[in-house]
C-alpha cells in the first residue's frame, strides 16, 4: 500500500509565501516596525557591551590606582618605625628638655628627611608639642586629634599650598609608656600629577579619592578638590569648614550614590555645569579609611550606540524592503503568469477565428472565381451578340449608302453610252470621274466594315491615333446623320495618340454617337460634339462625346450600365452597347461614365496618353 502522500516542504514553504498578504501598504509598515525594533535593539545591545567594556576598563585602572596609592603611601611605611629604634631618639625620649639631645635628634631627622625623599620628621611630646625636627615647623591642627585617638596615620591638607600630605606615625616608648610620637610627612602631589595628567591624555578617566567624611582630598579634576561625594546639608557643611582639616572652602556637592560598586559601574550625571553622562565605580580602601572612585566619560558609548542603533534602523529598512521587493516581484510574477495564460488563451481563439475566417474566405473565393468564371462567358457571349446587333444595324445602313450610289452608277453609265454615242467625250470623262468618286467611298466603308468585323485581338492594344478612330466612327454612320441633317462638332487633336486598340476604340465611339443620333431624332435641333481634355498633366485624355438629344430621366441614369438596359422599342435596342463599351474602356485602363445636360447627354472616359500633338488643332467635319 502506498504511504499517505504528505506535502513536500517546498510546496509548504511556497503555500505560506502565498499567504502573506501582498498589499505594499503591509511592507511600509512591516519596514517602519522593523526600523524602529532594529534601533532600539541595537542601541541596547551597544549601549550595554560599551558599558560593559568601559567598566571593565575602568575596574582594571581602579586597581591600578588603588595599588599607586597604597605604594607610594607604602613607601615610607616602616621609615617611623625604624626611626623608633634609632639611639639619638632614644636618648631624646630620656631627656626631652636637652636642648643639646633635640638638636642632635634634629640634625639626625633631617638627613633621614633628605635621604628617604619626605618633606618633614619630627618628633613630638604626648602633647603634640614638637621637641625635634628636621626643619622648622608648625604642627598640623589634626596631630593632637590623632594622639588622641591613637592613630597611625592620617590626611591632612598644608594650609600654605594646599597640598594634601600624609602623615605618618610611630609611638616612642619609655620605660613602658608612650613618651612621644614620630611623624613622617610625606606630600602626594606628585601622585596626583600623574593623575591629572592621565585624566588629561585620556580625556574621559576621572578619579578622585575620597576621605573617611566623603571629601575629596585628592582629584584628577582639580575642581572637584574638597568637594562632598554625596550631599552634605548646610549644618555638615559648617562641621566640615569648622574641622580645619581643609585647605580651602567645601566644595559643590557631586551627589553620588552611596552604594557604588567595583565591577558593575553605575551611570551618574554630576550636577555641574556641562557635566556629561558618567560610569562611576569605587573601591575603598579600608585600612586608610579612603575611597578611590573613578568616573569613566559615556558620552563614547552612548555615541556607539546611537552609530549602532541607526545600523540596526538601516538594517531593519533592509529587511523590511528586501520582503517588499519579494513581495512585490511574487505580485509580478503571478501578473506576468496570469497575462500569459490570457495571452495564449487570446492566441488559441484568434487561431481558431483566423481557421474560421480563412475556411470562410476560402468559401467566398471559390464561389468568387465560379462567378468570375460565369461572367467571362456571359460577357463573351454579349460581346458577340452586340457585335450582331451592330452589325445588323449597320448592314441596314449599309445597304442604304451602297443603293443610292448604285442607282447613281447606273444613271451615270446609261448617260455616259449615251453621251458616246453623240460623242461628247468630255462629258463622258467627267461622268466617269464621279464614278470613280462613288466607288472609292463604298470602299471605304466595306473597308470599315471589314475592321469592325474583325475579331479583338488583346495584343494590339497599343499608340492608335484618336482622330482617326472618331472620323472612321462617324464614316460608319454618315448616312444617318446626314438624313437627320446632323451637326457634329469634333474637337481631337490631329496628333494625339492614345493606348487603345483602334478597332474596340472604333466600336464604343460608333455606340456612344448611334445612341446620341437615336436620342436626337425627334429634336429640332441635332448637335453631336466630341471634345478631348487633357488630363492628370498631360497624361490622360478625357474623350467627351455630347449631344442634345431628348437626354434621360434620372432613374434611368443609375440604370444606364444595367446589360438590356433599354429605352428603345423591341427589336431596335438590345441594351448592351453600353455595357459592352464600358467593359472595353475598362480594359483600356479607363472608365466610362455618364451624366445629364440641361439638354442631352454627356458620355466621357479616360485613355492614357502616349503622345499629344505639338500644336492640337481641331476640325469641325
Ligand atoms: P441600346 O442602344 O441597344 O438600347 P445601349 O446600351 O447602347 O443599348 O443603350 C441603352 C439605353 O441607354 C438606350 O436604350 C437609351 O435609352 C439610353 N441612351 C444611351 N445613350 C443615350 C443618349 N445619348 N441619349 C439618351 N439616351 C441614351
């Protein structure tokens, strides 16, 4: 049995994708919340390891601190008590009131003095009171609290420079009592140089030390010097002006807390004028009673974390477009996928329109090319059958024109036998003269005959001269219009040549003037004009045939190419000179039309131009 088909992990990944919305609105917001969560983040995250590493830095020099100050309050550490073995102090403590003992022990204390680098030595009573010195002095105002108390050192500032000194002391016993005291003083100013000069290279480090009433007696920022650590309210201030154990007036309060640690700074903000945000750590030393507390400059970190938190806003906007941009290029690729399906939807019904259509078309051509076919053999078969009924007309005519001057023939031989017989040559020559005349113009139209006759050949379509083929049409039909007494105006260049085949040419102006005769026998005026216009430049001439005939109505003007179109009686008109006439001017690259005078008809059409006369010149006939 197959295994139940689960969904593959591309498929889920690609159903999930599908399910985030895709409405661009959702991203810009998506973007903002990741802008501000990336700020916020990683400002913290700076923020705390810059602490963290300032810290660390700052616990490392708080001990380096601490051990300069113990080492160079350690220096001198034993120099009391090995002075307190010394014979010419042991001697003093016996007689304290030999003059010559104390200045014994003085000149003894002052080259110790010299040698261990201290600023003084002196010894003095229980009292306080100096017996012997290494120099001149007075004694500080703390000494006599301290052999009260029984100290072993102590801080006190020098009222001439201000400096902060460190006092040491030794008992000197006699005989199982304290006599008097050695002090050693030493100054720390040189300690505190250095650390003002490290807190000036370093720019952000400041340390201070602290006193066991929380006043700094020592300081990298000279300003901070007898300031209070904490807060001292105006009576503790009055006791701490009223010790005299400083140099100079407190100063500002820096309100620290309290509870400082070593490792794990605390950020401060000192209520002084352009104070920055501050780390401050402390260590206490507690045999001095002292407390070292060094203030490390945050304005750095918190710099970081602002250069950070912007990195995580920028990373964020990264993060925020980037799923823009997929979504965006998903919406595209599903547009793109769906135009595609509709494009070959699109492309598969046109295929199947332009089938149809073309099955359609095929249909249509086919039944075209049977219709093409039909009228090519009904045009044949009329062309014919005009031809005849032409003919027919002409053969009346004919024989007309042939009778009169038969009948004239004969008149003209019976008197010419007789005009020989009486001998009268002269007269007999000029008889014979018109008979002659009278032969060759029946000849001529057999002549004519014979070329209308004859089968249209569709390789002769060349130069014809139109005069020519106007004056043999009219030859055909000269005894009718000389029976109706007809006016015929002919207005054709003698040398103009047109492209056309002089016999077809010959039958559509024959049609065009037997049509316009037939429509001006009953009028009283009978005036035939063919007229030829140039146009396209020269190169088409309009052949204009004009009559002023009894003209037609207008409904039998849009009727006049209709084939048996005829307004004829039966039997005189086939309606199919017209017809015929048009198919052969088409054929000559023309077209034949018709229009109404105010009296009669006017027939045109069109022929190409092979060459115009220099000089036209019209003849009337
Ligand atoms: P048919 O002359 O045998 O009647 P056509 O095709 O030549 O055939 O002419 C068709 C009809 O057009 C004629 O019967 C006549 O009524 C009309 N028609 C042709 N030419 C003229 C014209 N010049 N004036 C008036 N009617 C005309």
């Amino acid at each position: 049995m197959p295994a139940p088909s689960s969904p593959s992990p591309l498929r889920a990944r690609a159903r999930l994708l599908s399910r985030l919305p895709s409405r661009p609105g959702f991203y810009f917001f998506l973007t903002g919340l990741l802008m501000v969560l990336g700020f916020v983040l990683a400002h913290r995250l700076s923020e705390r390891s810059g602490r963290e590493q300032l810290s660390a830095l700052s616990t490392e020099r708080l001990e380096l601190y601490a051990s300069n100050l113990a080492a160079e309050l350690g220096r001198h550490a034993s120099l009391p008590s090995l002075l307190a073995i010394d014979p010419t102090l042991q001697a003093l403590m016996l007689a304290p009131d030999s003059a010559e003992r104390r200045h014994a022990a003085s000149q003894m204390l002052a080259r110790v003095n010299v040698r261990a680098g201290t600023n003084q030595i002196f010894v003095a009573d229980g009292q306080g009171q100096v017996l012997s010195a290494s120099e001149t002095l007075t004694p500080p105002a703390r000494l006599a609290e301290a052999l009260v108390q029984d100290r072993r050192h102590f801080f006190a500032a020098d009222p001439n420079t201000g400096s902060t000194d460190f006092y040491l002391l030794h008992p000197l016993r006699q005989g199982g009592r304290t006599a008097g005291v050695i002090v050693v003083r030493f100054n720390l100013a040189p300690l505190e140089a250095t650390w003002i000069d490290l807190g000036l290279r370093s720019q952000g480090e400041r340390i201070l030390v602290a006193d066991d009433q929380d006043v700094v007696i020592m300081s990298s920022v000279q300003a901070w010097k007898y300031a209070v650590l904490d807060h001292a309210d105006p009576s503790r201030r009055k006791a701490l002006q009223a010790s005299a154990r400083y140099p100079q007036s407190i100063g500002p309060d820096l309100e620290l807390p309290a509870s400082l640690e070593v490792h794990q700074g605390q950020q401060v903000q000192l209520p002084l004028p352009g104070a920055r945000p501050m780390l401050a750590q402390q260590r206490q030393i507690v045999p001095l009673g002292l407390r070292l507390v060094a203030l490390s400059d945050l304005t750095e970190v918190k710099q970081r974390a602002q250069i950070a938190a912007w990195g995580g806003a920028a990373f964020g906007a990264s993060v925020g477009l980037a799923a823009l941009y997929l979504a965006s290029r998903r919406r595209a690729l599903r547009q793109l996928t769906k135009a595609q399906t509709e494009l070959q939807q699109a492309h598969g019904q046109l295929e199947q329109l332009v089938d149809s259509r073309t099955a359609e078309l095929r249909q249509t051509n086919d039944a075209l090319k049977s219709q093409i076919a039909q009228r090519l053999q009904t045009e044949g078969e009329l062309l014919q059958a005009s031809k005849l009924a032409v003919l027919g007309q002409m053969s009346a005519g004919l024989s007309h024109e042939v009778n009169q001057p038969l009948t004239a023939l004969r008149a003209l031989a019976r008197n010419s036998i007789r005009l020989l017989e009486s001998g009268r040559n002269d007269a007999v020559a000029a008889n014979l003269q018109i008979m002659d005349d009278m032969v060759e113009r029946m000849s001529q139209i057999t002549r004519q005959l014979k070329n209308f006759a004859r089968k249209a050949d569709e390789q002769a379509v060349g130069s014809t001269a139109l005069l020519d083929c106007v004056r043999n049409a009219l030859l055909l039909l000269e005894h009718r219009s000389r029976t109706l007494n007809l006016q015929t105006e002919v207005d054709v260049p003698a040398g103009l040549r047109v492209r056309a085949e002089a016999n077809r040419l010959e039958q559509v102006l024959v049609n065009l003037f037997g049509n316009a005769i037939d429509a001006m026998q009953r009028e009283s005026e009978r005036r035939l004009r063919v007229q030829v216009v140039a146009e396209d430049a020269g190169r088409r001439a309009l052949v204009r045939v004009q009559d002023s005939g009894a003209g037609l109505s207008e409904a039998d003007l849009q009727r006049l190419f209709e084939p048996f179109f005829t307004t004829k009686p039966a039997g005189e008109g086939l309606g199919l000179g017209l017809v015929i006439s048009a198919k052969i001017v088409h054929e000559f690259g023309g077209r034949l039309r018709a229009e109404r005078l105010e009296q009669g008809m006017s027939f045109e059409f069109d022929l190409a131009v092979e060459t115009w006369a220099a000089t036209p010149e019209s003849e009337d006939v």
